[in-house]
C-alpha cells in the first residue's frame, strides 16, 4: 500500500498511553523527537517544528510526543521501538528504506511500519524521525515545501494472519476460513492532514454470510480518542455505521481489530483460492467531507467506488481485503464397472466412387494504403483448401476475401494487433524496443502507441518514421494526450489550454492519415474532491471541450478515443465521466490483466 505506515499490530487491552514503569535496575531511558521535516533532508532545521501526538511503543511499554514533538519510554535490554503515525517518514520511496541518510533519521521502514529495531535500552538510545504529511516519498523530490492537504483522513485493512482456532489454512497465502471460523482484520484510520479530525466516523461493508463478532480497540492514541460505537446493520446494503469519538490528532493514526463470524448459509468453495478473493470486507471513512481525496463521495453515496480518489496513491479513504470461505469435503465418486461380452457382426463393406471436381475462379487483387489486419487469412490473394470425402479429394480454388477499413478505422475482419514499445531495459528507447518486441512476437504492430503531453505538435517525424519503415506495413498511431498538466480539467474545459490544442491541431492537420487520440487516459486515477476541477464532470467537459476545439480548428484525420483503466469497481463512475456518444469514436480500456 503505502510506504512509510505504521503497520504494526500492536493491540493494547485499554484506551490511552500507559505510564511509564518504574525506573528499575538494568533500565535504560530511550527519548527522541518527532519533527516536521519541511525540506525533505531527513535533518531537523531550526524553523521544522516538532510534531505532538504520535504514539512510540515498545509493545510493553507506550509513549506519545508532547507539544515539542519530544517524547521518552523507559525500556530494558533490546526492544523494538514502533511508530503508529498518518504522516509519512521523509526520505523514504518505498516501502522499505534503511535509517536516514539524514542525520536524525533513525527509524527505517520495514513492510510500511516505522520502526527501530534491537534497540540498546541501556546505552540511553536518541532516535529521532522526520516526517511528512500527505507525502508518499519518491525521488526527485519535489519542490519545496512539500505539497500535501490540510484534511486528508485515510482508511487501511489488512488480513492478520490467523490461528488454527480462528481459521484453516492449508497453504501460506491461501486465506481459506471455514464456516463457523472468525477471521480477524486490522482496521488503521491515518489522518493524513495537518488538522485535527473531530469524532472520525464511516462503516464496514460486509460480505454476505459474515457477521460481526467483535470490534475492539487496538491502539488507540491517548485520551482525544476514547471511545467507540458501532451501529446496526443495513441488511440491504449489508453496511454497518461506527464512530470513534474525541479527536485524531494531526499526524495520529488509530486502530481497531475486527474479528468476524461466518454462518452456516455462506457460499462455500470447493477449493481455496489464492486471491482475488470471492468474499471482500470493506472499510470507508465518512465524516470529512472536505477531504478533496473523497469529497465527491457522499457518506450514503452506493455508487462510490472503492480506493480510487486519491490524489497521490493508496490508502484512500476506503480499503477492502478479502478471504475465501471453503465447504466440507465432498464424498469421493464411486464408480461401478460393468463387464459386458464383445458382440460380434459382421457388415460387408460398401464402395463409392465420387469423381474429382475442379473449380477455377479468377483471382482479385485490392490495394490499400492501410496496414493489414492480423487475421488468420493467408495475405495472398488465391488459396487451396483440399476438402476431405469419403473416397476421394475435392480440390477447389477459391479468392481471400478482402479486409476493409471503415472511416473510424474498423476493419471488416481479423482484428488489431498493437504495441507500446520501450525498449525491454525500461529504457523510453522506442526503436530499439520495437525491433526487440518483433523478434519474439515476429510480426510488425498494426499500431504503435504512444504518449504526449502539453502543446508540442504530433505527430513528430520520430513519431511517423516509428510507423513507416522501409519493408515494413505502416502503422497506424494511437496517441494519449493530455492537453495540459499544470491544469485542472475545469480550467482547460473554460479554455485555459487553447494554446496548446491549437499548435497540436496544426501537427494533427498536417499528418496524411488518419489516427487514434486519447484525451487524458486513465482519468480515474485523478478524481479529487468537489471544487477541485476534478470531478467526474470535469472530466467529461474537459474531453468534450477539446474535441470539439480540435473539429472547429479543421482536424478531420482523428478518431477519437474514450480509455479507462477498466476496473469492475469503477463501473459506477463511467456513465458520469463518459463524454457522449458525438465525441466518441471508440472505447478502450485497460485491465492490467486482472479482468
């Protein structure tokens, strides 16, 4: 999910942080300070102030920094020490990164849990850690301060791995429960901006046939957030409402340990599964509707699909995880053999002659300009089929038939065959990649896709010299463009890029053929809150806008193309990001391979 989250499961019978024990013989005193790190360095400037209320534990022992972001937990030997935060460890692009190199950046990040392990309690251990608010890290980093929502609360449920008591497992990764098993999930609410979330509420999605057993806090930071309440379930929409009330302090995250019961009328499968799962629990905050990651998504919203409004990456305000429910064992099939006595008869064989026939038509030959379609026809223009009878063989000569190309660029039989082509080092060397693809595929793409961005003119002469080898069919181009970066969608809808679609409606008219163009491809990866510019309206105004733009300039050469990443959980959002029939040609969608 996200780099830098503290993720481990450290479940506490009460609500608040413990005192610390008596100082004892062998003890030692591990202190630090939490601190906003502005410039992304991983050192604590003068100007970065400290940040208060981030709970530090050793498991045994529970501390939370003050309003200088300092803090201090008495501990004995080695002990590892963890941070539960919604802010984000600087300096860290993964989701596993090593202490620093900043100077005080002493915790590392191991499976997206802050932690520092082995510490010497004794030897009085300083560790210190800066971090950000709404930042994943990544290099480069980006310019300074570093961008990030003043309310911003995310969402986060993960599988813990259960006992045999609570559910069977007969693989490593196979989460296969049995009826009348109780899986557990750990429930993480991050707030991820830089103010205080008032009584953070939202509700779990729960699949058919499971029950909740018990919602319990796990570590739940200090007195500002004490207590929890959990309502009935809608058995429509299988949804059940919970607030925690107090404060999530700014940077603070909570926890909660869901355990489930399963009922005797689940579907069962036969055997487990190992992902995607076919029983899915699902975890939504509702309170913040200022969030601009969720603001378009309503709290009684059905149609809202889940963990896709982030503006940055995962985990979003919602999160679901699955399991596999497994049936008894079916009883083995008996099988009775019957031994029955050969029959013997005796059919004294027929003869036909049937004279071979042949047939001569007159071949055709078409020309066009248009690459071929990938079709299992022969690309000559005569064939032989031999046509098996029963006592001889019937030779007829028959015409290929001819592939056509409408206007849109549909053909008339086979399909298609396309390519993106960075060279196989994940080098953007588009011609060393294609001359890599045909050698295995051993075939010439009958399109070559490509992206752009902003107002340069395309198709370039890279672009076309791609497609128009010496010895080679032309390609045909699809291209995905995205007008202009640095603006919202509203903005280029309102004509904020004009600019730029002007200079590439000059390239579009001067290019002889006909193309694919994308306008923002993908769009669902950048839906933001109402008002943002962002929503699904935007973007349908935003698409139909530059069509439109593109036809009064006199482009003519261009089909137009609607793409989509293709998730079943987006389906929801389509009938409101989707433009209009008058300025799509074609539909597209991209699956990652898991549709």
């Amino acid at each position: 999910m996200t780099a830098g989250l503290a993720t481990g499961m450290l479940l506490f019978a009460g609500i608040g942080v413990a005192s610390p024990p008596p100082v004892s013989a062998g003890s030692g005193l591990i202190s630090g300070t939490v601190y906003r790190d502005l410039d992304n360095d991983g050192i604590r400037d003068f100007s970065e102030p400290g940040v208060p209320g981030v709970v530090i534990s050793t498991g045994a022992t529970t501390s939370r920094s003050d309003a200088s972001g300092a803090w201090s937990i008495h501990a004995w030997g080695p002990v590892d020490v963890r941070v539960s935060t919604g802010w984000y460890r600087s300096q860290c692009g993964g989701t596993e990164c090593s202490p620093g190199p900043g100077s005080d950046q002493h915790f590392s990040v191991t499976e997206q849990a802050i932690e520092a392990r082995n510490v010497d309690a004794s030897a009085g251990a300083t560790l210190n850690l800066g971090l950000l608010p709404d930042w994943r890290g990544g290099y480069p980093a980006p310019p300074v301060p570093v961008p990030y929502n003043t309310v911003d609360i995310a969402a986060r449920i993960s599988w813990i791995t259960p006992t045999n008591a609570e559910c069977a497992r007969t693989a490593a990764d196979d989460r296969a429960c049995l009826v009348a098993d109780a899986p557990q999930f750990l429930l993480q609410i991050f707030n991820e901006g830089t103010t205080r979330l008032i009584d953070p509420s939202g509700y779990l999605q729960l699949p058919a046939a499971a029950w909740i057993d018990s919602l319990t806090p796990g570590e739940l930071p200090g007195p500002d957030l004490g207590r929890l309440t959990l309502g009935s379930m809608d058995r429509t929409t299988r949804r059940v409402p919970f607030t925690m009330h107090g404060n999530l302090a700014a940077a603070a995250s909570a926890e909660l340990t869901l355990t489930l019961s399963i009922r005797r009328d689940a579907r069962t499968n036969t055997v487990p599964v190992d992902g995607p799962y076919p029983n899915q629990v699902g975890l939504r905050m509702t309170s913040v509707l200022n969030d601009p990651d969720s603001g378009w998504c309503a709290p009684r919203d059905t149609t809202c699909p889940w963990g896709s409004a982030d503006t940055q990456r995962s985990p979003d305000n919602s999160d679901i995880e699955g399991f596999s429910i497994v049936g008894p064992a079916q009883p083995p099939v008996t099988t009775t053999t019957t031994t029955v006595p050969p029959t013997t008869s005796t059919v004294p064989p027929t003869t036909s002659t049937v004279p071979t026939t042949s047939t001569t038509v007159p071949s055709t030959t078409t020309t066009t300009t248009l690459p071929a379609t990938t079709s299992t026809t022969s690309t000559s223009t005569t064939s032989t089929t031999s046509v098996p009878t029963p006592t001889s063989t019937t030779t007829t000569t028959v015409p290929t038939p001819t592939c056509s190309v409408s206007n849109l660029l549909v053909p008339s039989c086979g399909a298609w065959l396309g390519s993106s082509t960075p060279a196989k080092d994940g080098t953007y060397d588009l011609v060393r990649g294609l001359s890599e693809y045909e050698a295995v595929a051993r075939n010439t793409p009958d399109i070559i896709h490509l992206y752009k961005t902003g107002g340069g003119a395309f198709p370039s002469k890279s672009d076309i010299a791609l497609t128009e080898r010496p010895g080679k069919a032309r390609s045909l181009l699809l291209i995905n463009w995205k007008p202009d970066t640095s603006l919202t969608w509203r903005q280029v809808a309102d004509g904020g890029a004009d600019a730029n679609i002007a200079t590439v409606a000059a390239g579009l008219k001067a290019y002889p053929h006909r193309l694919f163009l994308t306008v923002q491809h993908e769009p669902e990866n950048d839906l933001q809150g109402v008002g943002s510019g962002r929503t699904p309206t935007d973007y349908a105004a935003m698409y139909r806008y530059v069509v439109t733009r593109l036809r009064s300039l006199g482009v003519t050469n261009v089909v137009y193309v609607w793409t989509m990443m293709g998730s079943t959980n987006h389906a929801p959002l389509y009938p409101t990001l989707y433009p209009g029939d008058d300025v799509v040609d074609w539909i597209a969608y991209d699956p990652y391979g898991q549709e």
